[in-house]
C-alpha cells in the first residue's frame, strides 16, 4: 500500500478528531472565586459593591466606584483535597500550589466641573486567576471491566490491514499516517493491536473488521493516575464613569488565556484462564494553550444605602490548540514465557486548533451599607452551558462541522445553571472582618455526573490610609462520577478546594 502518497495530501487537512468532550468544555467555561482577599472574602458577592479589582470583573462599573487612583497584587495558596471510591476502594489525594490570583491598577480621573453630572472617568487594567487546573487523583481497586475491552472496541470496523506494518513502515511513520487520514481512535486501535492486546476474528484476510481481546474474562487488578496543571486567567481593560451621585456605568475588554497540561496513566494486571495479555501499562499526555475575548458591560444605582448592580457578560469566543503523545506497554505469555512490548511512537500528535464558544452571564445585584459600619451583598447569576460550543476554523468555509454530535449531546446533557453569592463586612476603626457564603447549580442534568458546588468564605483586612493588608480563607465542596476511558468502572470524587489570599493595596 503506497501510503505515503495519501500522507502528503492528508497533512494540509490534519483530523481534528482528538476526542474532546462535555468536560474539556465545562474545563475553560467555570470559573472559581480566585482574586483578591477582599472579593474571595465575600464568596465574590460584589456585583452592587464595586471599589475592588476582582469585583470589576463581576461588573465593570465597579471600577467607577473608587475614589482614588489604587493599584494591587494577591498571592495565593491553593489546596485541592480529592476523596475518591474507585472499585470499592477509596483513596485520598491533596495537591497544593502557590499562585499570583490577581495585579492590577485603576485611574481615576475627576471632574474639576462640580456643576457636570458627569463626576469621574475611571480606566482599569487588571489581572485575574479564573480557575486553577491543579489536581492529582490515584485510584486502585480490583474488578471485572479490561482495559483490553477500550482498545477492542476502538478497533471494530478498522481493517486489519491498516493496522499492520508494511514494506519501509516503521511504528512512528504509520501512527502518524493513521493518525493524519484516520484520527485517534485509530490510533488507539493501532497501538492496541501491535501490543497484542487483541486478534483479528479472520487472521487471513487482510480486510478483516472484528476483532477479540486477548484479555479473558475475570478479575484485573488496575491502578489510575491523573495529574493536571495549568490555569484559565483574564486579563481585562476597564473604563467606567459615575454620573450623578447616582449611577455608575462601565465596559470591560477582556483577553482570556488557557495553560492545561494532563497526564493519565493506567495500569492493569491479571492472572485470568485464557490470557495472553498479563499486564497493560497505557500512558498519555496532552498538552492545551488558548486565546479568547469577551466584553461586558454593566451598571450600579445607589438609592441611599441600597446599592442595585445589574452586569451582563458576552460568551466568550476561544480558540484552542492541542497536542498529545502516546505509549504502550504490555506483558504477554507466549509458549509459557514472558514477552514485554513497548510500543512508544515518539510523535506528537499536533491538531488543527478549533474554536470553542462558553456561555455568556447575567449578573443581578443588591448591597445595603449600614453607614460606615457594615454592608450586605447578594448575587445571583445565571449562565445557560447547553449553548457552550465547539467549531472547527473553516466550518463557514466547508459548511462541515466534526463537533456536530458533541454539540447535540451538549445541548441534551447540560443546563441553564444558576448561582447566588452572599457576603457581609463588618469595620470596626481601620479594621474589617468578613465572612461570605455561594452556591452554584450543577451544569449538568443528570446531577449524577457533577453535583451542585456550596462554599464559604471567611477573612480580614486592615486600612493604613494609603495602604491596605487583607486575607481571606474559602472552601468549596463539590462531588462528580467519571469513568476511565468508557469503561464500566467509574470513579466517584468527593473534592474540597481551600484557598488562602493575601492582598496588598496602595493608593497613589
């Protein structure tokens, strides 16, 4: 077969088909409570308040609420605690980092016109952590669902043909082109069957479709690693404006990155009747950087001491680049002797970089402030993810889009989802404590797969006039059901977040 004549003309349309899902795109869709001590120390109940950098971010007349030209940095220690029941076995795993959760400045500009209702222009820049990606979960447990049965059903209807070496092929050159013309389940399929895990029904006949595992029926002993690094973060331009005493109004531009590195790793064992294949070791990485811009607008009234806010965010329009490496290994008996195979292709699979739409917000708001001694904020916001998105570049071009059944079985799996934050600050001379509480819905409706998220928040701060110290500590809970590569076995995860942030501020 003169395969490397189809190769050429495949690689100017290299397949997208990498095997994205509902969670890669619930991945760069939510966002946490990260950024300042002040706004984490409310549970992000800031949408009324205004006169903080992260609470600019909720809604963007909040910058016209500061009085004077202020800058800020927040550092951060990030915990992740994951109780995970794999098999019947449960496991505990914790993974903690430190991280910058937000920098910025605001400019306030007066107006010298006491007679113009228009009393001040404000221009934001600000930083914002929107999510931390850091994780570690380890499972192991004993049961009945093979690893060998994935790498079957991957290859059912491939010919038996394609996943063979030829003439001059070596195991890099052909998974490569399977992975250019066919995409990856078939090179999932190739590498399952150069590592023996599974026959063709028909050895003899070259365009043989069916295959059977070499795995038999029985117990395997299995062991799971994930571990996750990277961040969502949200750089924004601000520019704000108070009219009156009244009302503030604001716009934001904001410039969205992504830094997502994953790395799985299973590993299988058995001593099954009928095995050839004793132990499996399956190992991937991927590796996902991305752009993306959205805009909002929003507005605050003040009533007295009833503050009303009312914010609305666009989607937001990604676009997302992956790369992904593979290897195999297995043991397999063969004339009562053991054979180790190592199939390692040593290419990095570099994909066509695709689009991804996340929903957009509307954010509601209220706050009263007890004179100069306490304050009270609710949010409530609402985000419909059925309407999250994937697309390939050129689909105005070809009018064919591969990401048609993801997005159908998106809009069938999640939901309009709805949160609602509550914080409450209480000063006595330059000093404040704090305490907040959220609750966001699940985006899925099969609360099964991902269950509601409930925290709270508790923290301080002291004002030296020019310069402010504050420090907050949130905690969230949330539970969700996954399964490892489509097997029956699921795991079940019960994850707590805490966080701790400090937060320096100056005016200038």
């Amino acid at each position: 077969m003169k395969r490397y004549i189809f190769l050429i003309a495949a690689m100017a349309f290299v397949h997208i088909a990498i095997g994205q899902g509902i969670s890669d795109g619930l991945r760069y869709s939510q966002n946490g409570v990260y950024g300042t001590a002040r706004f984490q120390g409310l549970s992000g109940a800031f949408g009324a308040l205004g006169g903080d950098f992260s609470a600019m971010g909720i809604n963007p007349a909040g910058s016209a609420v500061f009085i004077k030209s202020e800058g800020s940095i927040s550092l951060a220690i990030n915990d992740r605690e994951n109780e995970t029941n794999f098999l019947n076995t449960t496991t505990r795993n914790a993974d903690t980092d430190v991280a910058v959760n937000q920098i910025g400045g605001v400019f306030v500009i007066q107006n010298r016109n006491t007679e113009s209702i228009w009393k001040k222009l404000t221009i934001g820049l600000n930083y914002d952590q929107t999510q931390n990606h850091d994780n570690e979960i380890f499972v192991r447990g004993t049961g009945s669902n093979s690893i060998g049965d994935f790498f079957t059903s991957q290859a059912q209807g491939i010919p038996t043909d394609l996943l063979e070496l030829h003439n001059n092929e070596t195991i890099s050159s052909l998974y490569s082109f399977i992975g250019a013309t066919e995409g990856v389940a078939a090179q999932n399929a190739f590498l399952g069957y150069q590592a023996f895990i599974f026959d063709p029904v028909d050895p003899v006949n070259a365009n043989n479709s069916l295959y059977n595992s070499n795995i038999a029926n029985g117990s395997v002993n299995q062991r799971y690693n994930y571990v996750s690094r990277g961040y969502n973060g949200k750089a924004t331009i601000n520019v704000a404006t108070q009219i009156t005493d009244k009302y503030y109004l604001g716009v934001n531009l904001n410039s969205h990155s992504i830094n997502y590195a994953q790395s799985t790793f299973l590993s299988e064992s058995n001593d099954n009747a009928g095995s050839t294949i004793r132990e499996v070791a399956f190992e991937n990485q991927l590796l996902v950087s991305g752009t993306g811009f959205s805009a909002q607008v929003g507005g605050i009234a003040k009533f007295n001491g009833l503050r009303i806010g009312l914010s609305f965010d666009t989607p937001t329009w990604h676009r997302i680049s992956e790369e992904t490496t593979q290897s195999l290994e297995t043991i397999r008996i063969e004339n009562e002797q053991s054979i180790r195979n190592i199939i390692a292709p040593n290419i990095v699979n570099v994909y066509e970089d695709y689009n991804l739409r996340t929903p957009g917000k509307i954010t509601a708001s209220a706050a009263y402030i007890f004179g100069k001694s306490a304050l009270l904020s609710v949010d409530y916001s609402i985000q419909d993810y059925s309407s999250l998105k994937f697309d390939t570049i050129y689909n105005t071009i070809f009018n064919d889009n591969i990401f048609d059944s993801l997005n159908q079985s998106i809009e069938n799996s999640l939901k309009a989802a709805s949160s609602i934050k509550i914080g409450g600050e209480y000063r006595i001379a330059n000093a404040s404590i704090r305490g907040g509480f959220r609750y966001e819905e699940s985006p899925y409706q099969n609360e099964a797969i991902m269950g509601d998220l409930v925290g709270f928040s508790l923290g301080g701060g002291l004002n030296f006039g020019r310069y402010s110290l504050d420090i907050a500590y949130s905690r969230a809970e949330q539970d969700r059901t996954e399964s490892i590569y489509g097997l029956n076995s699921q795991i079940s995860n019960e994850a707590s977040f805490n966080n701790v942030a400090l937060t320096f501020g100056a005016s200038f």
